[in-house]
RNA sequence: CGGGAUGUAGCGCAGCCCGGUUAGCGCGCCACGUUCGGGACGUGGAGGUCGAAGGUUCGAAUCCUUUCAUCCCGACCA
C-alpha cells in the first residue's frame, strides 16, 4: 500500500488481510472446505439480495425479462468462437462422469470408469455458448427480435488465487444476452446497460465509476468492444465493477443464427452481453469501510436502524423495549428497516462495536435519562457523530439523516476519488506516482498492444479504461514517444 | 506448476531446536452470581485420536521418512 495513502485512510499496511477479516468478522461471509470457493452467510446474502432488487428493477425499466439456462454447456460449444475459447478454457471445471461406485479395492465410493461421458460438459464460466445455441431456435425475422434477456445465475471460473467476493472459484451474477436486428441497436443497447451499471453504483452503493471502453487487450473473449465501471478502492487499487460487450455478429455467427431483415435478406443477429457479479460485494466494503468496520450505504443495508437499550434491571429494560417498539412502528410506517436488539446476555458496549463493525447506518440508543427527557441518542455510522433528539418527530429526523448519510458516503468517495487521479507526462512520473501514491492515472498511450503489455510488465498497471469523457488531446506516449491523441486511464487493479 | 510457510479444542496460538508425569494458554461456549450510558468480572464446568501413515526409541506433539491439506508470493483472472 502507496505511503501517502496510509496517511490518508489511516488503514495498516496489510490491506489485503484487512479486507479478509473484516469481510469475516462482520458476518458477511467465509471460505469454505471446497478450495477457492465461498459460504455467503445470511448478513452477506442480506446485502446481494438488496443489491439484486435494486437491479432487476433498473433491467426491468429498460424492458428486460428473466430466463434461466442451463448449468452445464456441451465442450464443443466452446470451440465454435475462437477467442472466446482461448479467453476461457484455461479455467473451466469439466464434467466427465455422471456416476460413482463403491470402492471394490476398499473404502469409500470411486468414479465409475464406466460412466464416462460422450462429450465432456463444462460448467458455465458465462453462458454465451449456450445461449445463442438456444437463441438460434427463437429466431427467424427480424419480427422476432430484439430479444432482451437476462438471467440471475453461478458460474465456475477456475482461478489459481482467490479471494472473497472478489474472485472465487463459483460466483453468483446476473448476465444479459441480447440479441438485435442492427448494429446500431446493439451498440445502443451495450451503452445502455453500462449507464444502468453506473447509476445503480452511484445511487444504491454510493460508489463512484469511471465509464469508458476496454482496450483490445483487456476485452472480453469473443467481443468487439467491451464497456466498463470502473472504481476505486481505498488502498488506490482500481476494480473492474462491471461490464457491457458489444458482441458484433461473432456469436450469431458462431452459432449461425440468421434471420430474415425487413428487406427479406437473411442477416447476422447483433448480440450484446453484459454483466456485474457478488464482485460488487467486494467493491461495497472495500469503498467505504473504515478502521470501525463496515460503513453501509443505506439503500443497501439489511437493516438501517438499529435501536439498543440502555437499563438496570427487567423492569427498567421492559419500559425503555417498549417505548422503541413505539418509535420502531414509527419508522416502520416510512419503510425504514428497524432492529430493537434488547438481549441482556450482552452489554450495550458490545453491541455499539458490533453493528458498527456491521455497519449499521444508524444507531439510537434510548437508556432511563431519555427516558425521563423524552430524548433518543441517535448515532450515524458514517461521521460516527452522536445527536440527542426529541423523540417527538423522530421518524422525520431519520428518514433525513439516512438520505443524508446516503449522500455524504458518495461525497466522500467522489473526493477521494477524484484525489486519487493523476495526470502524469513521464514513464518516470508514471512509476512513482504508482510507487507512492496509486490510484488512477491519466497519461498518453500510442495505442498498441505492445506498448500496453509493455507497461504492464514494467509495472503491473493495465489500461483500466479509455474514458467515455477523455477530451482530445495531442500528446505522446510517456513510454515510447509516439504520437497520442488522448489520454487513457492506467491503474493497478484487483 | 515454481518459491516460502503452516497443520496442536469452535477460533487464535504456545510447547518441538534439546524426546520423559495427566498436552497448556487466550478468546469463545455452558451454569450460577454480581454487573449494564462504549467491546464487564468472579467462581465452577464441558471440549484434544497434537493433519494422516510408517519408522527410530523403554518412551514421540517433539527425531526420521512418506503423504495429504491449507495459506502467502509468482504465472491466470470478473
């Protein structure tokens, strides 16, 4: 981790284990017996079922519906589109056999040699392959397009290192497989998509994106043009946190699906696919969290108040439990989600440094002098500022100070962001502002292959993105001297 | 698949170099009591084939061999 940064995020050098046991520590989930693999536990799932909501709505809104395919897709589906074999066949799971025996040289059960396979089936790493093999059947005439689908689904991906919710062997996503009569509209829809990406990490995880394009290096396998979102992380470490592919006519192809054109000639379909996984779990925590644990967005949080008693005795816990399930009810009535955790095994301490480690937006706390004062102590997870409020109208207060709290954890990430983008004109700048502070960085590239697995080699920064917004701008690359005529964003990434 | 490390109670570890009672400690767990406005304390209790197999020895968590697993650093990647 960049020096300055320690400064900034007062975070321990070791990011990475960080990351690790809070993930854990705060309930959100752990690995499991099956290397590379991920149990999510009920809190975690809680905020992926949130999230999941907030973006089958926004596919919903923009006219498109669920399906479901099939887990398992036939070895030579693969084969059929070149690079998005080679993209993918150096991490799939593969089944070969469909039965197991009793061991008959001794313990347990054995594969059966006798229940081999015909044709091996690979689990899906992403459903293209199987898709547009369904998608051949549906389509005809163009009368029959777009198709605009989208599936919740997990995939296998057969990574060397994992890491929780960032990458893990199985993950859970959504993807969307479209299909269209013109290039125009694929295009159009690619776009679409990753602007829904955008605004959903804007306004639900208060995350920050850089929209842009993929180089051809870094496209996906079988693409023409890969859009992207790409954040930031507080160690100043970029993560890919979405992507939309235009996907040409290379699919229909692959798959041979034609149709007939308003023209009456048969055509290629125009496909697009886009994407965005459990990764964002990984994004949400580490974006916003701090030495406390978990800061959660609002909009995101399983629960958004939670209400802690203050008391001596059953008698004086029973009075303060009920004048919260009062103001619980309250809150309630507006929508916002309300835990009253009245355990008595556990002291009020404990539970403060809990659901702030879970981050929990909010937090009131109600003991026997507010009681008498008819007041609440009323704690917002992000600032960890404490107010004592009326509890008259404490319904109000809150419904404010979570739109509130939803704002300023944007804000924040918005600066620190925005601090963390570096124009840089040298090869020698470029490794030092990576060095010593990380982050993204603007700076010139030729535009070639070469010079951008150049730069990779030497540092281990790749191109993250050409933004959408880059302005033109004569320049030269800081590596080779070539003429550039904009500037492209580097980072180091997860 | 290269380089490094680690496997001892649910979790985190000590003990191993230099073999020797009944294998310890912290957290957690159970019971009871005192506590309760920022991670409580006391007393009692439960919980272990020391990763596995083989060997050396009167005796192995400790030494030797083999093996399995996990983690970290590379190559790969949403």
């Amino acid at each position: 981790m960049a020096k300055e940064l320690k400064e900034l995020t007062g975070r321990s050098e070791n990011y990475s284990q960080w990351y690790n046991d809070l993930v854990v520590k705060a309930g959100l989930a752990e690995s499991s017996a099956v290397r590379g693999c991920m149990v999510i536990k009920p809190y975690g799932y809680a905020i992926w079922e949130k999230m999941q909501r907030a973006l089958d709505d926004m596919f919903k809104e923009t006219g498109h519906v669920n399906a479901y395919f099939p887990l398992f897709i036939p070895k030579s589906f693969f084969s059929r589109e070149a690079d998005h074999v080679e993209g993918f066949a150096k991490e799939c799971a593969v089944v070969t056999h469909y039965r197991l025996m009793n061991n008959p040289d001794g313990e347990g059960v054995v594969v059966d040699p006798d229940a081999r396979l015909e044709e091996e089936l690979i689990v899906r790493p992403t459903s293209e392959t199987i898709i547009w093999n369904t998608y051949k059947n549906w389509i005809q005439s163009y009368r029959d397009l777009p198709i605009l689908i989208n599936q919740w689904a997990n995939v296998v991906r057969w990574e060397m290192r994992t890491r929780l919710f960032l990458r893990t062997a199985e993950f859970l996503w959504q993807e969307g497989h479209t299909a269209h009569e013109t290039r125009e509209q694929a295009l159009e829809e690619a776009d679409k998509m990753i602007n829904v990406y955008a605004r959903f990490a804007q306004n639900w995880m208060a995350l920050p994106v850089i929209m842009g394009r993929k180089t051809a290096n870094e496209r996906f396998a079988g693409a023409e043009e890969t859009y992207t979102i790409e954040a930031l992380m507080q160690d100043g470490k970029a993560l890919q946190s979405g992507t939309s592919h235009f996907l040409g006519q290379n699919f229909a192809r692959a798959f041979d699906v034609q149709f007939a054109g308003r023209d009456g000639k048969l055509d290629y379909v125009w496909a697009t696919s886009w994407g965005v996984s459990t990764r964002l779990m990984g994004a949400l925590i580490m974006a916003h969290s701090d030495d406390n644990g978990l800061v959660l967005p609002p909009r995101l949080a399983p629960t958004q108040v939670v209400m802690i008693p203050i008391y001596k005795g059953e008698e004086e816990l029973k009075k303060v439990v009920a004048e919260m399930e009062k103001i619980a009810a309250g809150l309630r009535a507006k929508g916002i989600t309300v835990k009253i955790d009245d355990r008595d095994n556990v002291r009020s301490g404990f539970k403060f440094a809990e659901y702030e480690l879970k981050g929990f937006p909010v937090r009131i706390v109600i003991g026997p002098r507010d009681l008498a004062a008819h007041s609440a102590e009323i704690m917002r997870r992000d600032t960890l500022e404490k107010e004592t409020v009326p509890i008259e109208n404490i319904d109000e207060y809150v419904t404010r100070l979570l739109a509130e709290i939803q704002d300023n954890i944007y804000q924040k990430a918005v600066k620190f962001r925005d601090s963390m983008i570096t124009k840089v004109d040298t090869f020698e700048e470029f490794q030092k502002v990576l060095d010593e502070k990380g982050g993204f960085i603007l700076a010139h590239w030729d535009g070639t292959t070469e010079t951008e697995i150049a730069i990779k080699e030497k540092t281990k920064a790749t191109i993250r993105c050409i933004p959408f917004d880059s302005q033109e701008e004569e320049g030269v690359d800081m590596l080779t001297g070539k003429p550039s005529h904009r500037r492209v964003l580097f980072a180091r990434s997860y």
